[in-house]
C-alpha cells in the first residue's frame, strides 16, 4: 500500500521540470525533505512516507535525471553542488523556510552540501549510511553497475541483477523483497523493463585526471550543530565503522543507530532504524506519535 500522496512539479533556473511526490502533513510542523541515492527515486521513500505522514508532512524528490524529473542535458551538472540548489528552489517556491532533511547515501551528501550554501534551511538531519568520507570499497561496486542500460525482459530477472549488485547487503531479503526493491528502481518502457534514471548520471565519474577531493567534515560539523541522527548498516561497505565513530566524536550531540544484517544502506523500515527515527523525530516535535 502507498500513502496518499499528490505528484507534483517545479520549474529550475535552468529550465528542467523536476518532480516531487507531496505527502500531507500539518503546516505547524516542520516537514521532511527526503533526497535519495545516486541511482534511486522518490519512490523509495514509500514506507517511510506512510509511516510519518500525516503526522508530518513529508516530500520526497526526484534529483534531476530521475524518476518523474527531466533529464539534464549536460551531464556534468549531475553533481551535489546542482542537487542541493534544485534542493534550495523547491523549498523557495514552496515556501518552506526550514525543513528536517532525510538523505540516503548521495542524499546525505547534497544535505551536508546545502550545510555549506543555505545552512539555515536545515532544522535537522537524518543521514542514512553516508558521512563525510566514503569508503572507495562501497563507490567502487557502485560504478560497477551505474550508468549500464540494461534492459530485463522480468521483472524477477530485474530482481537479481539487483541483489546481485547490492551483494549481500540484505540478510533477511526474500526474491519477493528483491522483486519491490526493483519495481521502486526501475520502469517498464516500451515492452521492457530498465532502471529509472538518465544513464548520463555516470558521467560525472569518468575522468582521466587526479579527482578533486573536498573536505565535508567542516560541514558535517555544522549539521552536529543541530539535532542528528546517523543510521548506519552493519555491513555498510561505504559507511565504515571508522568512520561513524569519528562522526560520533565530532558532533557529540548525535545519535548513531546500527542496523544489523544490513548493508548499504538500510530501508529505514527496520526495527532499529524505525526506532531510532521515531525517538529522534517525537523529539524534535515535542509530542508522541
């Protein structure tokens, strides 16, 4: 079942038509943003949805490039620095002063990207199974399979291609769990089935020069300056231990749940995430769910 939602549209600076799903949600409290992965949609924030809304109101968007949002046609635009002005116009034309951000993995990083441009606009922050440094074992599956147009003729052949790219990062995952995991991640087209993003979202990555490196932990300090919540997978191959327990004693004030069993990254459905997820936002609404 999905929770009730509208689809909805804006307009960017540059033109593209991006796509956003509105959950409703009182306009006395703050709302969720919830920002993706790199090669996820908004559909993957179904059950989250349901289980926050209405008591919130809860958006999830489509970066540019995927799901119901235009294509860019310059692909080196497919970047964090891109993602969180989109992220800053959306709640510019809605109106939305501050919101909770919710990012998975490449979510995370356009929130902590945001910190750095319009921190202001960041009430709080969940950050599901990204920090400040990536470990290249996790980015380096992930290339292996980003920006390949394979096209499945089922959607349980679409399944397994998934599994098998995630590698075993979910423990308790049934072919019927692959099977939802897949419908969330691709679209039937033309008689087949493929992934739901612009396969340019690749782009990017290929350079044959040194790759620039960026310093975020100045700006994950600034989301410790406020209330945050870090979920990690056990298993994470991009999040590491050394990692959470640096971010731990940079941001004193944040709060670490481990989900075992799980990987990169969690659903945020499981019982120690949803736990954690609902402490961490009766907190901040001051009231019980």
């Amino acid at each position: 079942m999905t929770a009730e939602h509208h689809d909805r549209y804006f307009t960017v600076r540059d033109g593209l038509s991006l796509h956003y799903r509105d959950y409703p949600g009182p306009n006395d409290r703050l709302p969720i943003l919830c920002l993706h992965g790199l090669t996820r949609n908004a559909r993957d924030w179904e059950h989250f949805a349901e289980r926050y809304s209405p008591r919130f109101r809860v958006l999830a968007l489509d970066f540019r490039g995927r799901g119901g949002s235009d294509d860019d046609p310059s692909p080196m635009r497919y970047n964090p620095l891109t993602y969180a002005a989109d992220v800053i116009e959306l709640l510019d034309q809605l109106g939305i002063g501050q919101a909770i951000f919710v990012g998975t993995s490449l979510g995370g990083l356009v929130t902590m990207t945001v910190a750095a441009i319009a921190p202001q606009r960041i009430a709080a922050t969940i950050l599901n199974d990204v920090g400040p440094d990536v470990d290249s074992a996790g980015v380096d599956r992930i290339l292996t399979y980003v920006g390949k147009d394979v096209r499945f003729d089922s959607w349980d052949e679409a399944a397994r291609a998934i599994a098998n790219n995630n590698r075993g990062a979910f423990d308790r995952f049934t072919h019927e769990d692959w099977v939802r995991m897949a419908k969330r991640n691709c679209r039937e087209e033309n008689g087949e089935i493929r992934f739901d993003y612009d396969m340019a979202i690749a782009e990017p990555f290929k350079t044959t020069g040194p790759t620039p490196h960026v310093d975020l932990w100045p700006l994950f300090r600034v989301l410790g300056s406020r209330p945050l919540l870090v979920v990690r997978g056990e298993k994470s191959d991009l999040l590491t231990v050394a990692t959470a327990e640096r971010m731990c004693r940079e941001a004193p004030g944040m709060t670490l749940a481990v989900v075992s069993g799980v990987g990169h990254a969690p659903e945020l459905n499981e019982p120690q995430a949803a736990a954690a997820i609902d402490t961490f936002l009766n907190a901040i609404a001051g009231k019980g769910r």
